[in-house]
C-alpha cells in the first residue's frame, strides 16, 4: 500500500511540474489518496467511537478539506507520509508468533514408558501423571517428575539457562525438555503437557504477549491537545471570516507532515546508528520505552557470563605430562567439559592434538577409563574417587576445596589409583561488564538485580566480582516473570537482559527485552533489542542512543509545530496561501529529515 501510493504521488509530482499534465497529475494524486488514505481514515473513526482524537482524525479532515479545494497534491502528499511513517513504525514488530511457534518445536512429541515390564513409545499427550517412563543418553524428559531409579548427568539449560551438567540420582527431580547426556533414567510424571515447568515458560511468553500493555508513543500523546486545537482554531475562524476556504486552508496548512515523518525519522535514524554498532532495536516504541527505564534485571550465565566453560585451574601432582593425555582423552567425546579442556590445551602449547585414538569406556554419570601405557587412567567428576582405593594427600584436599570455594566445576585424573591432575573450569565473565553496571547507574539505572538459576554461593561471587548487591539465585523462569512484575506494579520502567529459553517469558514481560546475540532463537525472537555481537557495553550504548533518538525527537516536533505556527500567523494575515504554505512544508520536512540523520553520525 505505501509503494503503490509513493508511486503513484511520484508520477502525480513528475506529471505536475515535469510534464505540465494537470490531468495525469490529478488522477495520480487523487488515487494515492485513496489508497493511502482510507486506512487513516478507518482508525480515525475507530478512535472517535472511543472518544479519542488522535492525529489520524487531523489528518483524515485535512486531507478531505484538500480534496474539496482541489488541492490534490498536498493531500496525496499528507497520506503518503503518513503511512511511510507507520509502515517505519510497525515494520519490526512481526515477531510474536515465531517466537511461540519456536518454544512448542522445541517441546518433546513422544515418550517411552513401561507398561508390565514392557517399553512402549507413544505420543507425548497420551502420557498421565504416575506414568514411569524410561529416559536415555540424548533422550529429552518428556514429563517433569521424580527419579526412582537411575542415574545420569542432565543438561538443564533449556529450563535453568545453566550450561554446567547436572547429575541426578534416585529421588532427583526431572524437568521436560531437559536433555540426558550420560546415563539411562526411570523417571515417574509427576506433571504433564501445559502443567510442566517448560509448558508454563510458553504460556507465560503468549500471556506477555497478549497483555503487554501498548506502547505510548510522543505522537500521540502529543495529538490529544494538538487535533482539538487546531479543529477549534479551523472553526473560529471560519465563524468570524465566513471564508471556508480560509479555514480549510488553516486545516491543511496545520497537518503537520514533519510532525507526522518526525518522529518514524528520526526512529529510523536511531535504529540505524544502532545497527552500526551491533545493536538492532525492533522499532520507535522500544527506543520511546528504553529512553524511560530506571531498573535492570539480568540473567547470569550466557549474558554477564560467556556461557561456557573455560579452564581457569591446573594441578598436576606425579609429574607433568598428563594434561596432554587428558586432552587426547577427551577429544573423543562431546562432553562441554572435554571440549574446553581440548581447546584450554590446543591454545596453550599452540599445537592441535593427533587423532590417534586411545580406546576409551564411557562410564555413565563418571566419567571415562581408559588404558595407557600399562596404566590404568580414569579421568571425569570427582565419582570416580569412589571407585578407586584413593587417599587424598592434605595438599590435594586443600587445593580441591579451593577450586570448589571459587565455583568452579572439577575434573579429576587418576593414574593407577593415584591423583595425577586436577582441573577447574569456571564460566568467564565478559568484558566491560563492571564498567556497563557502572555507567548505567550513573545514568539512572540504580536499581541492578541478578537473576539466576544457578547456586546462591556462585550466584553472589561473580555478582561481587562485577559490582552487584542484588541477587537472587535458584529462580525458575515463572519466578523471574513474577519478580519482574512486582517491580512494574511498583511504578519501575523494567529492561530485562537474558539468553535462553528461560529468559523468554522475562523478555518478552519486561518494558524492554534485550537479548544477546549469541542466545537462543526463541530469547531473540521474543526481545526488543538484540546486542547482535553480545558486546555487553552495547547496553548502555543501546541506552544511549534511545535518549538521543527521544530528544531528537521532540527537535523535530518544535520544528513542525514552529513551521505551523509561521504558516497560520502568515494565512491569517494574509502573507501565505495555499501554494508558498506547502513549499515551507517540504521545506520543514527536509530540514526534520537533515536533522534526524545527525543520529547516524552519534560517537560513543
């Protein structure tokens, strides 16, 4: 609808003052008109019926008065930009359905439960609660519940956005849409279908996505004073005139077309400088919301944190050496722990490990034993000291106690019932992160919470390690959202910041959603900006640029009202018509457009 009206008031333009064809030029104007105008007047209509006068009722009476005194360019003019500024506005926000659509792909669609002693795969919604189902190694849990035999090491992260394993036993409890990565469990359901922890993560996303309260745009706010105004003033001076030209001219002169491109403009500009600098802001709304938030909630691991492990600790005890033989060991599984001691190893010597392959066993929820050199090798979680006839030495405690104290996961080595190496792993804050927190408490954003599902223990020493008193740790995706919802009924402009699945119903609940770039495809689809490049200074920088776009904003808006005023004070009394008023309104229009493109020249 907008590129058909923008050509058809090109041609009208070209056959005007290109062709001299009044009669092209009229009928091309008369039907961008049309096109372009029939959807502004429909809202206006709606919004009378709620006794609101909003800018479309403005410009729907301007465009009818233009038409009546065959003023059909300006009026072609008027509706195209109009639209062009709302297709700007709207063009981002096609998201909410993907998202949803996105979470349920995600959910499991069969199961394997028992049935006297007998196996049987059937369609997830056939499942009841008591069912005992068997989960194995890749498997996704299809109910939450109880473990009742079993053991295996689980990937919470869908539901926790914990990336470290978790190993679960008997009387563990399960989550749906966990995945097994070593191990074979019994699990009994305890909850199904839209009764489970990831069946709530969906609702809660659809329900912030069908409440979430509508964003208040400048426009608007600003068209409440500014329609009634200008009908009074239309009206006055056509009941002391008795000129309906004269007050229609008023009328159209006064429909404001920099006003109505100011702002979509200077938004565009905005989400451009963003763009620039990594950061893609999902339209004018968020950037008008973002400009106003005074609180920020986040997310640990994956978005203060890189998300994955690192190796931060070596002890090598009986000689040196072994590190390499734990990474050619390794290197022949997936485990996310192994991948970051092969890579820790491969970086550190600067060499890449030789696929010779050492036969290994994988022991579920252990770890893996292998045979070398006469010896025999065990190397995993510290279960395997309870296979093996071993006694720490006093060093080897203090050291293990150490690691574990600093939050570290551990991987242990042993060589013939002896500890040869220890390793500690720890998810890497990343970089600027203290600094951001900083500035943007300097900047108004004093309220800083952490919300995480991992421990309290490691929750509050990486918070103390980037300045942050806030925390609360251990939380599920719904206690997130109510957290967050608290805080908004408490009058707190809210800007979320997560990665995963997890975060999404906070995302999505939150005034403004940002997600980092390397998170899920749900948390991304859900949020109202993305850090494209997950460069955390890009929050304040985001920030940053919502304000410039807001007061950029309201520069253009005093440039179109000033121009209007100029324009009615210059038809009252005779100095300006109907033609030299629509020169100074492209005139205003180039100049807001000039304006706004200040924006992509912004520095950080």
């Amino acid at each position: 609808m907008t590129i058909m009206a923008g050509i058809l008031t090109a041609v009208g333009l070209f056959s005007q003052h290109g062709m001299n064809n009044m009669l092209i030029a009229n009928s091309a104007y008369g039907l961008a008109t049309l096109i372009a105008g029939l959807p502004i007047l429909t809202k206006a209509i709606s919004a009378l019926q709620a006794w609101v006068m909003s800018i479309e009722l403005l410009v729907s009476i301007a465009v009818v008065g233009a038409v009546a005194i065959l003023e059909l360019e300006e009026a072609a003019m008027v509706t195209f930009l109009f639209v062009l500024g709302n297709l700007l506005e709207q063009r981002t926000l096609q998201r909410t359905h993907r998202a949803i659509q996105n979470l349920t792909e995600m959910q499991p669609t069969t199961a394997t439960i028992v049935v006297n002693g007998q196996q049987q795969v059937v369609e997830i919604d056939d499942v009841e609660e008591g069912a005992v189902l068997v989960v194995r190694v890749g498997d996704q849990v299809p109910v939450d519940g109880q473990i009742i035999s079993g053991e295996a090491e689980i990937d919470e992260a869908l539901i926790t956005g914990e990336s470290k394993l978790v190993e679960k036993t008997s009387g563990d409890q399960a989550y749906m849409g966990s995945i097994v990565e070593n191990g074979q469990i019994l699990v009994q359901a305890q909850k199904v279908g839209e009764d489970t922890t990831f069946g709530k993560i969906i609702e809660l996303v659809e329900e912030a996505q069908d409440n979430q309260a509508p964003m208040s745009k400048m426009i608007d706010r600003f068209a409440k004073y500014y329609t009634p105004f200008v009908l009074v003033l239309a009206i006055l001076i056509f009941a002391i005139t008795r000129n309906l030209r004269l007050a229609i001219t008023i009328l159209v002169l006064a429909c404001p077309g920099a006003l109505v491109i100011g702002a979509p403009v200077s938004n565009v500009a905005g989400i451009g400088r963003g763009a620039k600098a990594g950061i893609l802001i999902k339209g004018g709304s968020v950037i008008d919301q973002l400009s106003q938030v005074d609180t920020i909630l986040f997310d640990k691991t994956g978005t203060v944190t890189e998300g994955r492990p690192t190796v931060k600790s070596i002890k090598e005890y009986q000689g040196d050496g072994w590190l390499k033989l734990a990474a050619s060991l390794e290197k022949q599984t997936n485990h996310p722990l192994a991948r970051s001691i092969v890579e820790y190893y491969e970086k550190r010597t600067q060499t890449v490990i030789d696929d010779i392959q050492i036969p290994i066993t994988t022991v579920k929820g252990t770890g893996i034993q292998s045979k070398y050199q006469g010896e025999t090798i065990w190397i995993g979680s510290q279960r395997i000291l309870t296979n093996q006839p071993i006694e720490l030495t006093a060093q080897q405690k203090t050291d293990l106690q150490t690691i574990e104290e600093e939050g570290q996961s551990v991987v242990l080595m042993t060589a013939d019932n002896q500890l040869v190496l220890m390793i500690g792993l720890i998810d890497q804050v990343r970089p600027d992160v203290k600094s951001t927190f900083e500035k943007l408490k300097q900047n108004g954003i004093v309220q800083q919470w952490m919300l995480t599902g991992d421990h309290t223990v490691i929750a509050k020493k990486v918070a103390r390690s980037i300045g942050i008193e806030q925390v609360k740790a251990q939380m599920l995706p719904e206690d997130k959202a109510q957290f967050l919802e608290q805080l908004q009924k408490q009058g707190h402009y809210v800007l979320f910041v997560g990665d995963g699945i997890n975060d999404s119903p906070s995302i999505a609940k939150a005034n403004v959603g940002i997600a980092m770039g390397s998170g899920t495809d749900v948390a991304i689809e859900t949020s109202d900006v993305v850090l494209i490049d997950s460069e955390f200074s890009n929050i304040q920088n985001a920030r940053r640029i919502a304000k410039a776009t807001m007061r950029n904003t309201m520069q253009n808006v005093s440039i179109a009202i000033g121009t209007v005023m100029l324009l009615l004070i210059g038809v009252v009394y005779g100095w300006v018509n109907m033609a030299s008023g629509m020169l100074f309104h492209e005139v205003s229009i180039l100049i807001v457009i000039f304006n706004a493109m200040r924006l992509l020249r912004m520095k950080f």
